[in-house]
C-alpha cells in the first residue's frame, strides 16, 4: 500500500510516522517551499503525547519541550478559580508538554527524514486535483515554488492534512462558507523571560470573550525560559464582521495589543512588562469550522485541521490531530480494504472530535472562567460561596473526559 499525504502539518508528519511504523509507505507533500519552525506555544496533552512516546519521541520531546505541572483558571483580576495538577503529576502515566509549535513539527519532520528517508516530504507542492478509480487515486500538485508543470502522484489512499484552509475538503465541499468566528481576535508572543511561578506551570485569565494565557515553553536556563502568552479579545460582532482574510498570522505592532494585555492579572507576572519584551506579535482571528457529515470519499479522507478546526482551547488542537493519526494508521493496517480502512477511522474520529469543536465554542473547561464571571462580575472572597467545588469539576473535568484525557487532580490551597 501506498498512501500520498497532502500537508507536512504535525498531522501529516504524525501519520507518515505512524504508518511507517506499521509497514505501510508514505509520501508527503507540502505546499510551502520549506518546513520552518512558525508559531508560538502549545500543549500536547497525555492522551497525545502516549502517541508519540509509542514512536520512540519522548527524548526528543524533553529536549525542547517542557513537561507540565499545573494549570490554574483565574479570573482577569488574577483570582482563582479552579487548579489541578498536569501530567505524570496527576496520574498520567506520560507528561503533558507545553511546547514550541514549530520545535514540535520540527522534532517530528526530523523522525520522518531520518526513517522514511530525505525523499519522503517534497515541498512546494499544493493539492490541485484528484481522480479516483477502482485501483487508486491520483493527485495532482501544483508547484507552489516556481509555477512550474507540477507533480502527479499515485497511489492506494489520499489524505489531506493541508489545516483550515484545506484544499482537499473545498473540493468536497465547495460552497462552504469560511471559518467560523465569533469575533475574538488573538495576540501571541513569546520571550525570554524571568522563570514565573515554579517553571512548569500554566495560566488562564478570563473568558472566552476576553483572556490571557501564559506558559512556558522551554526549561529554564540561567534563571531565565522562554514563556509564551496569548491575548484573546472578542473586537467585533461576528454577525456584523467576517473573520479577516488576511489575519492568519500578521505581525502587529505593540501599541494595539498593550491596552488589552493591560486588562488582566496574573499574581507573580509583569503581564505589561512581558508584552513590552516580546519581540514579535502575532496576530490571528480564532476561528473553526462547524463539523462535517462526512470526512471520507472513496480513497481519500480529511485529518486534522482539515477535517477538525477547532477553537484553541483545552489544548486540544494538535492532540486530537496526532489521535486522528494513530486511528487512522491502525485501521490501515488491520483493513482488507483501503476503504474500509477510511470508513472505520471516520466511524471513530468524526463524533469524538465534532463534540470536542461543538464544546470548545462555549469555553471548554475554560468554561469555568465563564460561569463564575457571570455569577460575581465584581469579584469574590471564596470561589465555594459562588460555584460550588462540584460544578466547577462538572466542567472541567467534563470536558477532560470529552477530549479522552479523563483525570482531574486538583491543587489544594496550604496557609
């Protein structure tokens, strides 16, 4: 079998590792010109990271990753909502890791050239067309380099892992609207920075319709690691304002995000201070796409962001990308047939993560910012006096076992 992989993606590097790992060969294709290290941080959470521990990856992971200790919800004034432990520290048996986006897919690109060989990942090459027949499918790539005649490439199975712009499913669904906004705007940096809190720890300020999140994505070095914010702030009525087209990843200056870093708190940071240092923002509309009936058609199926977007909370974004991997890679292997093979994996990933996409657009567990802002806009002395421990777990850990990463161990205050 052969299948042909359109996106060198975290998605689509996962898969060629993954099915090279059961014998079966893959070919990827790229449309940019080369794999850089783009993006800020994200976390991959244990149910993922099991994944790529199983593809001998967890060495490379410690090395320019962090393993994550804690997460804690605050309100934008910097009170606590709700925190539990991360991790192999709360019952795991791998870590969490928050991480460099791009050192993640570069650790993953480097598996893939060292085992499947230099030939493996052609860049420069967009998806522009397919055919299929009873024996295959053939896909058309356009050079995205140099214009020149393009590739055509044949093969048993296709999939398309070219993320929420995804020239595969447009094919399939040509008259679907854009991406799904609700008029939340994200700035993200990252820098070098005085070690926060204990070093392996994350926070959330605020909800969905206005909030921070602050992490580290590297171990610490001489007192100092690189950390990692995001400011999410809802600018326009969506009703009123598609997302920007041009917005995916520009460059800003500070002087339209420091007024609305300014607004939250977060005990122990300088969040002002921090976003002053940040070299570089970045800016991106949150948006997703409302689920699919169907991501299979014939030999060819969606993975990932291409079938999946979601909103960036509960950090699960690339997690669900590396278990749509797995899944799909097993039922290849074990299938008589390549389509049986993309039916099963549709059968199992379309609802799972359909509700992930559904949850992630009230909040996800994040959720619980949400609830309790509502129900004391003006602040709280004890978070039990306005939502009780046992509501505030429903959401959070709720959506834990939603996600598939169901253990909630929570921190309990001393002094």
């Amino acid at each position: 079998m052969k299948v042909i992989i359109a996106g060198a993606g975290i998605g689509g590097l996962t898969t060629a590792l993954m099915l090279h790992a059961r014998g079966i060969k893959a070919e990827i294709y790229e449309a940019a010109r080369e794999v850089r290290e783009v993006g800020v941080g994200i976390n991959v959470l244990p149910h993922a990271i099991r994944e790529l521990d199983a593809l001998g990856l967890l060495p490379a992971l410690d090395a320019v990753g962090l393993r994550t200790r804690k997460l804690s919800y605050l309100t934008r004034d910097g009170s606590e909502v709700w925190s539990e432990l991360r991790g192999l520290h709360a019952g795991h048996d791998v870590p969490q890791f928050s991480i460099h986006r791009g050192r993640l897919q570069k650790l993953i690109y480097d598996a893939v050239i060292d085992r499947l060989g230099p030939d493996a990942i052609r860049t420069g090459c967009r998806l522009a067309g397919m055919v299929q027949d009873e024996a295959g499918v053939t896909a058309h790539f356009s050079d995205n380099h140099d214009g020149g005649a393009g590739t055509t490439v044949r093969g048993d199975v296709l999939i398309c892992c070219d993320g929420i712009h995804s020239a595969g499913r447009r094919m399939f669904y040509p008259k679907e609207p854009g991406p799904s906004w609700q008029g939340v705007m994200m700035w993200r940096g990252a820098v070098d920075w005085d070690v926060w809190d204990d070093g392996e720890s994350m926070a959330i300020s605020g909800g969905l319709g206005g909030k921070l999140v602050l992490y580290p994505i590297a171990p610490p070095k001489d007192g100092k690691q690189l950390m990692n914010w995001v400011v999410n702030i809802r600018v326009q009525d969506p009703e009123l304002s598609p997302p920007p087209a041009s917005n995916w990843s520009r460059q800003v200056p500070l002087s339209l995000v420091l007024p609305y870093a300014r607004r939250f708190t977060v005990p122990g940071c300088d969040i002002e201070a921090l976003v002053r240092a940040t070299p570089s923002i970045f800016e991106y509309p949150m948006a997703d796409r409302d689920p699919l009936p169907r991501w299979t058609f014939g030999r060819v199926t969606l993975l990932g962001d291409a079938a999946h977007p979601m909103y960036p909370v509960g950090s699960n974004g690339a997690s669900q990308a590396i278990l749509d991997a797995r899944c799909l890679a097993d039922a290849l292997a074990r299938a008589e047939h390549p389509r049986a093979a993309l039916w099963s994996y549709e059968q199992d990933r379309l609802p799972k993560t359909a509700e992930v996409v559904r949850n992630n657009r009230s909040g996800g567990p994040e959720g619980v910012i949400d609830a309790v802002e509502r129900l004391a806009p003006a602040g709280f002395k004890n978070i039990d006096d306005v939502l009780s421990y046992a509501d505030r777990e429903a959401i959070v850990g709720g959506y834990a076992k939603l996600a598939g990463f169901g253990k909630v161990t929570r921190v309990e205050k001393t002094g």
